[in-house]
C-alpha cells in the first residue's frame, strides 16, 4: 500500500497556513458573537419573580392578603404602585406558621434591584447571594438581611399599611 505523504512546499495542493483560522472556526465564533449581542443587547433580563410579581391596590389607606394564601410555605412576591413609584415585597409563611413580610430589598444590594429568591426555607439575595433562613425574615434589619415591614394580622389577612408602604420608596428609586 502506497505511504500517503503531504504535498511539499511549493507543490500543486500545498496550502501554507499563515496563522489564519480555519473557516469553520471562523464561522463558529461568528455566529457565537451573533448570540452574545442578542444576549446582552436586547430584552429584559428582569428575574422571574420580579417579573412576576403581583400588583396590590390600597383600599381605605391599607393593603390586605388573605393569610391562608401563603401557607404552603412559598414566598409570594407584591408590587404596590403609589403616585409613579413602585415598592417590592414578599410574604411567606414558615413551617413554624409565622408569617414573615419584608421588602424585596436590603441596606446593602438594593441598588441592583434584583431582590430576593426562595431556595427550600431561605430566602437568597439575587446579588451577593447570601442565605437568610426564614426565621430571621423580618426579625433582623441591616447588611444584606432583607428590609423587615410593617405588619398586622386580623381576622385571617395580613394588613400593610400605605404609609408604610410609601416609607419604603426609597429603596426602589434608582435615578
């Protein structure tokens, strides 16, 4: 069987590589390129729960939830519009049965706007990533630990109050 050998230099069929990419690499990274644009360059990148956060009305200067809405043990996640400015919350209820209200922000990340996400019994800053366990929800104030609000329980709901709630702005206002 005939020894394939490679067409020497200068010989019909050599082709000197001179530090240039293959043509399928050079097409791969092309197209890689195309999707990095699309990624960073186009949409919303909200997180999910942000997104999906339920808009409150105030009636008679107070927000209302029906407490048997969060003993599943899931963080649900509010959005209260007052005069062009908006305030995040969310409501849980622990195994303990405590209900726990907090804002969607901290002292420390609450210029990133991206909150916080339920992981088992924690909830976890979207930013730096620490963990709080539900027990400390609304007990503890300062660093990363998220805003405690204002609550009270009567008659089977959880009530806000609009003052409360307007006090709050500040930690949703990015201008």
């Amino acid at each position: 069987m005939p020894e394939k050998r490679l067409p020497e230099k200068g010989s019909p069929g050599f082709q000197e590589n001179q530090g240039r990419l293959p043509a399928g690499w050079v097409v791969a990274l092309c197209i890689s390129a195309v999707f990095a644009g699309l990624y960073f360059f186009s949409g919303d990148r909200t997180p999910r729960h942000i997104a999906r956060a339920q808009v409150v009305q105030a009636i008679g200067g107070e927000v209302s939830h029906e407490l048997a809405d969060f003993s599943d043990g899931k963080a649900r996640y509010f959005l209260f519009r007052s005069e062009a400015q908006e305030v995040r919350y969310f409501i849980l209820m622990g195994a303990d049965g405590v209900v726990r209200v907090a804002l969607d922000a901290c002292e420390v990340c609450w210029q990133e706007n991206l909150g916080y996400v339920q992981d088992g019994e924690s909830m976890v800053c979207a930013h730096c990533g620490l963990r709080f366990p539900f027990s400390q929800i609304g007990m503890k104030q300062g660093g990363c630990h998220p805003v405690p609000l204002n609550h009270r329980v009567e008659g089977g709901r959880l009530i806000l109050s609009v003052e409360d709630l307007q006090e709050a702005v500040a930690y949703f206002t990015f201008s």
